[in-house]
C-alpha cells in the first residue's frame, strides 16, 4: 500500500467539476509557474506555514486506503448531488503511484475527475486518464519556450498528453487556461490553443480562468517572496475565439 | 424594480417618513392608564380603548407614489396599566418578555376574505346568547371596539386619499372598510391595515404566515381577468414587502431587526401536492431586488422538492440577507402530529418570529418561553465523575440534571399573565364563538423550551467519555482542576482537547450519537409533561439570545472551550473547532432524530460570499440544501458573509449602514447591533475561503 502526502480536503469544491465535489490538494509539483497561488503545493514535503494563530503543518502523509474510504464514505451524498472528488495539487501525477492505487480503490463508485497539469510520462497519464470520468486539464502556454520561461519545464509531454486527449482516450475534459496578464493572455496563444483541441470529441468545454490578484497571498507564510515577471494589477486580455468554434467557453 | 418603486424604497430607506412622527406626549397620549384606572375599566376594554384612542390619533399619511398606504405616525403604544397596577401584576404572576401577546401566526385570510362585517356579524350574534357572563361581554364589546376603531382609521385615510387626488386609493379603502378583499390590490391594502392594527395594539413579533396561499386566489384572479398584468402584481407585491420596512424600527425585539415579520412560502398540502406557486417565485424576486430585512423569508420543503426551488433560494442566499431559511416537511410535520397537533393542522405550520414551528390562527404557543443549557448540565455534574464506574452511568447523571433544570423551568412559568389582546383575538380562530380572549388561549398552548449549547455539551462528554472512561488519559482530579481554574495550568491538555477531541460537525459517530441522545433525553424529559394552559412543552435546537447569556455563567468546559469564549448559536458546531467543511457538519447534524425536537432551531451554514462566482455554484448551494433536508434535516439556515467587510464595517460603521447580517433567527442591520452580536457574527465558522 502506498502512501501519500496531501495538504488538504476540501469538502465544497464548487468550481471544480459537476455537482458538490470533494477536492483533495496532494502535495508536490514539478512545474513553477510565477503566477502560481498554493506555493505551498510545490515542495513535496510537509512544511510549515506561518498563519495567523501560529505556526501551522501544512502536509501530512495518508496511505491509499484511508484517503479512499474517506472518499467512499460519502459515496450516497456524491450521488445525491451529481458530485464526486476531483484529485488536484500541487500535480496529482507527480505521486502517480499513490494516485493510481486511489483512483483504483474509487473507480466505478465516484466520479473521479483529476485537476491536472498534465506533465507527465504518457505511460502514466494514460493508466490514469483510464480510471477517471473527467480530466480538468490546464494548458498555460502553447509556445515552448515561453512555456519554459515560466513555468521551469518543458511543454512538450503536456501538448502530447493533450493531444491524447483531444483524439483517442475518449473521455471527457475541459481545457482550463489561467490568463496572466502579458504571459499567455495573447490571441496567438489562444489561436494555437484552439487549433490544438477544436477537433476533440470530448471536450466539454474551456474555462478561462482570470489571474487570480489574491495569488501572492500565501507565500510569505511559507517564507518567500512573490516577485511576479509581470503587471499582476492590470486586467488580462481575453482572447475568446473558442465560443465562435462552437466551443463551450466559461470565463471566471 | 420600477422607478416608483424604486424611490419609495429610497424614502423609506432614508427615514424621511420619521418626519410624520410624534410622541405620546405630543399626541396627549401618555397618561390613559391613569384614567383607565379611575373609571374602573376591565382590562380586555382598556386594550380596546387604548387601540381606538391610539388610531384616533394617526395622522394619515401616503408617502410620494403610494398605491398600499398606512404609516405609523404615533411612535409609541400607550401603556393599559399604570406603574403600581404593573407591579402588582407582575408581583404575584410569570410575565413572558413583555406580557403582551406575541410571536403568533394571526389568520389573516379569514378577515380578507369576508371582511370586518362577518366578524361584527359573528359578533352581535353571539353577544344575543343570554348565559354570557360579565367577562365574556367584555371580551365582545372589545372586540366590536376595535373593529370600530380599524374602520374609522380606514375612513380617515380614505378621505384623506380623496383629498390629495388618490381617487384609486381611496376606492380600495372604501372597499375593504367592510367587505372583504375583491381583488389583490385590496387584500394587500386589507393585509397592510390588519398588520398595522395588531402591532398598533402592541401586540408584536407579529408574523405573516403562508402569505404565498392566502394572498393566491387574490393574485391568479387578477391575472385571468385582466386586472391586473404580473408586472403591475409585483409592483404592488414590492410595495407590500416595502410597507414591512416602515415602521419596523418602532416593534419592540431584542435588537433592531429582530421583528417577527416571518413569512413562509411553499411546502406541501396534505394530499401530497407541491404549493410552490407564482406568487411564492415573485416573492423571492421581491426580496432579492429590495435586499431589505422584512419580510424574513422561509422555504418549506422536502425531499422532492424540485431542484428550481433550491436554486431560487441559493440565488436570494447569495446576496447576503441570512434568509431564507428551509424547513423540510418531511421532519417536521410528523413532528408536530407526534406532539398532538392534527394532521390538519400539522400540514399548516409555519414558522414564528424566527424558526419555531406553530400553527396559523389556532396556537397560542409560547414556543420561546425558556431554554435549557445542555452545556450547564454537564459542566454541573463534573463534580461526580468520581462515582461513576462507567460512561453510561455519568450519562444518567447528566439526565437526572436536565430533568431537575426541566422541572425548574416548569415551575418558573406558572401563573403567567398575558394581556389580554382583543384586536389580536379578531385574527384567531375560535375567539368570538368561544367569546374567550387569544391570551386566555387557544386550541394549542404549547410551550417550547429551547437547548442551548448542544454542540459543547455533546463534545464535553465526549472528551470525558474517551479520555476519562475509554482511555483513562485524564483523571478525575486534572478535569476538576483545570475546569476550575480555566486551563490556567493545563495548556497541554486543553490543547488537546480543542485538537484531537471528538467534535460535533467532523462526521464522527463517537460524538455525534451523543448529541442525540441528549436530544432524544430532552425530548423524553418534556413528555408527559403539561403547563398550566393545558398545554404540553416541546423541545428546540434553538437558542434566541439565550446562547450568550447562557455562555457567561458556564465557566471552562470539557471540551476545552475557555469561560471566555462564547457558545454557538442555535443548532451549529462548536466556534472554536476548525471545520472540515460544510458536507461533514451536515451529516454530524443529521444523525439526531430531529422529529423529537419540534420547536425548531435551525443549522446554520456559514459561507464567503466570494465563492459563488457564476449561476453555476449558485445551484450547487441549492444541492447542498437538498442534501441536508434529503438527510432528514428539519431546518437550515445559510448566510454569505465577508470577514473582511464586517471587521472593517466594525470600524467605519458610516460606510455599511445597509450591511445585512443573520443574528440567530433574523436579519438585521450589522451596525445597529450590539457589539457582542456583532462579535459573535464574526466569529461564527465560514467555509471556503
């Protein structure tokens, strides 16, 4: 049995797929996005965070199977509200051990979505796409080098995993881009973007996530500093040439 | 909102009808009690004088745009008693709050449909049955007063209307001085005057009941013959709810905002049909275009409601009033019937001041009479953990208190004395027939006893059930100790138990099952049981203002809550504990047999106004509703609230004079509250942030 390490449950996650969702943060990502607003998904580790009534664990280990009967136990009350849990992060595949074991566990019984960036081997993102009912899927920038500019990796397993996606694993997705204001909130972006995925079956529809201003929030509590490489005060473009595709847009 | 609408709300808003106001003095109303007591006059004629002197001296009033008038003008209700006739009363009787009759569901239906000529009817043809006695002429004779005294105010505004041009206005005015209402204009007029006249008599808490059934036949006539269109229908739907604005800062309640002006839409009928209806949507659209405090809307429903209803409710949960408030059917209804109410009737609850269920028209229940401190109960047998070989039997102790405290209370209400209320007495059932005062009673006269703290006695006991009994982690003389001296010297322990103690609202059996039993024991402790009225004492998961009073005298508790520190209000978690989120409180707080504690007394979800972004989490909260009441929850209560906003409305009260906050079964203004309510909102539990 594998364990992991996970920095919270959230038990009203309303945003984040159909019905009332249970969304549970696993800790630890490769990617560093400057824009990013739960630095303290990043570390894999448990660290602590200075809050406001003192110092606080942020992180703590759970095995496959308790984190999966937690789930189950609200099995009846998912399915009274077209609910379900939604795995996010940090990157939920960056423990893609302990995930598969959980996703195995819940498979058939919940409705399993999973908040992803999508970088990951495609060996991994396969076996997992397989146990879900809907994969929340973020493309932050088409362009590779941009994309290393900001994020620290490389975009090229997360274009094939979309890719996958967008033409054979048969699974429903919604595509979510968080707009930063001078990063990828560009029409060429978007443009790129929809070339990418306006053939794909499955794609329920795109959320256009404006950047969040309350992003910076977190990171002194965990001893560091926000200094984004870009004008987080002005408003992001947004660039809607999906609706027109006939593409489900939402933008928050 | 329509622009007339729309400035008639910025009137009212501003006060600017204050300016019509006088005071007793001004008006030569202040010593009536004087005379009353020199010519000698029985009390039930007092009130019906008082009533008739105090209308005589309204000024009519139709502030700019008005279609439904009446404006109280006289700021004060004249006293019946003088000081020593008061404290003579009060001497050797139990006075309720005021001693006036209060926090009824008056049927107003009756009245607007047959008008004041059926009651004068009813009336003189009862005062012809020769073996009246003295008391019940009197009781008539008032009765007949007031009506008198209500039409001549009618024709005071009716001939001021003519005076001004208001030719529309004074024809409805003329219509329902004594015939019933025709059309829905006039039953709102015809309502607006009997509300008025009730509150006039100092009668107060003065709900409005299933106005969605009684106000329908008017509303869908209207629309089929063409009288009216539902846009014209709303607007004057709008300025009714708008009239409930007026003069409510005049109606006597614990705060500003706490005025009973409850109404209660939807539910089921007893054949099974859904009586959601247009007139309960408008309603909802109403309130969430006025954003105002009155009326304070509640939702029946069950557990096949329709999913449009909860989301109608989540969007008017959203703007942030702290209403509406559900009830599920489903719980209480069966409740009531268990209790002794008729299926009949049981079908026709509605809820009073702020979440108590009674019966329109037919119950005289005080179902706020007095609370228990489930918390005292335990903190007062701690004591005598020593002479408990087990759990079980600690519990019984626990038992053996409430049941002293019960029979405390009981004791406590005996000779109570109402004032009598003869205008009041127009709107109930059964008055002129029985020619009987309301405040002599009625078919129910039911207390109801409210249980405060339940939440911090269920996670004491469950502290000491597991570290005492199950574990045996803290021995007797440490819990005496530290609960005798507020932790002073066991931080560690205290810390322990806010931590890792099993907490109401977490989901977990081990303490859940406790607050159960506790209700399940109030419950049985109650049965059998009768108040001097006849009537029998139901047991709440409310708390009224009794969750702060009760919080001051309890001293450190069990499950590590500090003297200092409050106690949640109504039926709600712990304040101190950091939730898990709002699906485990549900489920902590649905594990009770909730058809036992039929006094009602509601959940109370807390939520950040920032998370419902779009439509889409608007009916996601509806989901979350359904669940609750799908789970066999009798009653729930949501508010969206911003921290951030209240600490800084706190401080510059200037900037937030229409910031509304849930207190605990109304709505009220923030800054016209108390600070320790104020203090208390702002520490109450919020999700999602």
């Amino acid at each position: 049995m594998k364990q992991g390490i996970i920095f919270e449950i959230e038990e009203f996650a309303i945003n984040d797929g159909p019905g009332i969702r249970t969304a549970i943060f696993l800790k630890g990502c490769p990617l560093h996005c400057a824009w990013c607003h739960n630095p303290e998904g990043i570390s894999p580790n448990p660290q602590y965070m200075d809050k406001k009534n003192g110092k606080e664990i942020c992180g703590y280990t759970i095995s496959s199977d308790e984190l999966s009967q937690k789930i189950l136990r609200n099995k009846e009350i998912f399915k009274l509200n077209h609910g379900g849990v939604t795995i996010s992060g940090g990157e939920p595949m960056y423990q893609s051990d302990f995930l598969q074991e959980v996703l195995h566990q819940i498979k058939g019984e919940v409705h399993a979505a999973i908040e992803t960036s999508g970088f990951t081997s495609h060996e991994i993102f396969k076996n997992v796409v397989s146990m879900l009912d809907l994969v929340l899927f973020d493309v932050k920038q088409t362009n590779p080098e941009l994309h290393k500019k900001y994020t620290g990796v490389s975009n090229q397993p997360i274009l094939d995993n979309l890719n996958y996606l967008c033409h054979e694993a048969d699974k429903d997705f919604i595509i979510r881009v968080p707009l930063i204001p001078g990063v990828n909130d560009t029409e060429e972006n978007m443009l790129t973007l929809l070339d990418l995925i306006k053939d794909a079956k499955r794609l329920v529809r795109i959320e256009l996530l404006r950047y969040n201003k309350m992003a910076g929030a977190k990171y002194p509590m965990i001893g560091q500093n926000y200094n984004p490489p870009f004008d987080p005060t002005i408003e992001p473009h947004i660039y809607n040439v999906f609706e027109k595709n006939n593409i489900k847009t939402l933008i928050l | 909102m329509i622009e007339r609408i729309k400035d008639l709300r910025e009137f009212i808003t501003n006060k600017k009808h204050h300016a019509y106001r006088k005071t007793l003095e001004e008006v030569g109303l202040q010593d009536i009690s004087q005379e009353f007591k020199d010519s000698n006059l029985p009390i039930v004629r007092r009130a019906a004088l008082g009533l008739s002197m105090m209308l005589e001296k309204e000024q009519a009033v139709i502030l700019p745009g008005e279609k439904i008038v009446c404006t109280r003008t006289v700021s004060q209700v004249p006293s019946l008693f003088t000081a020593e006739e008061w404290k003579q009363i009060t001497s050797n009787h139990y006075i309720h709050e005021h001693g006036m009759v209060c926090n009824i569901s008056p049927d107003y239906a009756y009245t607007i449909k047959n008008g004041f000529k059926a009651r004068k009817k009813e009336i003189s043809d009862k005062l012809k049955d020769k073996t009246l006695n003295k008391e019940q002429t009197d009781f008539l004779d008032a009765a007949l007063t007031c009506i008198d005294a209500v039409q001549k105010f009618i024709e005071k505004y009716e001939q001021y209307a003519l005076s001004v041009g208001e030719t529309d206005t004074a024809k409805t005015l003329h219509n329902i001085k004594t015939d019933g209402a025709k059309n829905f204009r006039e039953a709102l007029q015809l309502l607006r005057v009997l509300h008025f006249a009730i509150w006039a008599a100092g009668n107060y808490h003065n709900t409005l009941g299933r106005f969605d059934q009684y106000m329908y036949p008017y509303y869908s006539a209207d629309i089929q013959n063409g009288v009216l269109t539902k846009e014209e229908a709303f607007d004057l739907l709008e300025e009714f709810f708008l009239t409930c604005n007026k003069d409510s800062d005049l109606y006597p309640g614990m705060q500003q905002g706490d005025n009973g002006q409850s109404m209660v839409l939807g539910g089921r009928s007893i054949n099974g049909e859904y009586l959601f209806n247009d007139l309960s949507c408008m309603c909802l659209q109403a309130s969430f275009e006025l954003q105002l405090i009155d009326p304070k809307i509640n939702i029946r429903v069950d557990k096949n409601t329709p999913d449009e209803i909860y989301t109608l409710g989540s969007r008017l949960t959203r703007i942030g009033l702290g209403f509406p408030q559900y009830c599920n059917d489903d719980i209480v209804i069966p409740g009531l019937i268990r209790k002794g109410y008729t299926k009949e009737d049981a079908y026709n609850y509605v809820v009073a001041a702020c979440w108590e269920f009674i019966i329109p028209g037919v119950a005289m229940d005080i179902p706020n009479i007095d609370a228990l401190s489930l918390a005292a109960c335990v903190k007062s047998v701690i004591n005598q953990l020593n002479s408990c070989k087990n759990y079980q039997e600690f519990y019984q102790l626990v038992e053996k208190e409430m049941s002293h405290q019960i029979d405390m209370i009981c004791e406590k209400h005996k000779h109570l004395y109402m004032v009598p209320a003869p205008m009041m007495s127009l709107l109930m059932d059964g008055t002129i027939e029985n020619a009987k005062d309301i405040s002599e009673g009625s078919k129910y006269n039911n207390y109801g006893i409210h249980g405060t703290g339940l939440a911090t006695a269920a996670d004491s006991l469950a502290a000491i059930k597991k570290y005492y009994f199950d574990e045996n982690k803290v021995s007797y003389d440490v819990w005496v100790c530290a609960l005798e001296d507020n932790f002073a010297k066991e931080k560690d322990l205290q810390k322990m138990l806010r931590t890792e103690a099993p907490k109401m609202g977490f989901d977990d059996d081990y303490v859940d099952f406790i607050a159960k039993d506790l209700l399940n024991s109030f419950d049985k402790i109650l049965d059998g049981r009768k108040n001097e009225r006849g009537g029998i004492y139901r047991a709440g998961t409310g708390t009224a203002m009794y969750y702060i009073f009760h919080a001051e005298t309890l001293g450190a508790t069990p499950d590590g809550r500090s003297a200092e520190e409050k106690i949640p209000a109504n039926y709600s978690p712990s304040l101190f504990i950091k939730q898990k989120g709002p699906m485990s409180v549900i489920k902590s707080f649905t594990k009770a047999d909730l058809k036992n504690v039929i006094n009602g007394g509601p959940l109370t979800l807390e939520f950040d106004q920032s998370i419902f972004r779009n439509e889409e989490s608007v009916e996601k909260l509806g989901m979350l509703v359904k669940t609750y009441i799908t789970l066999g929850g009798h009653q729930l209560q949501l508010n969206t609230v911003c921290k951030e906003k209240l600490l800084d409305a706190k401080k510059h009260p200037e900037n937030y004079k229409n910031l509304i906050v849930r207190v605990w079964g109304w709505s009220g203004y923030f800054v016209e509250l108390d600070e320790c309510y104020q203090n208390h909102v702002i520490n109450r539990i919020e999700f999602g942030l």
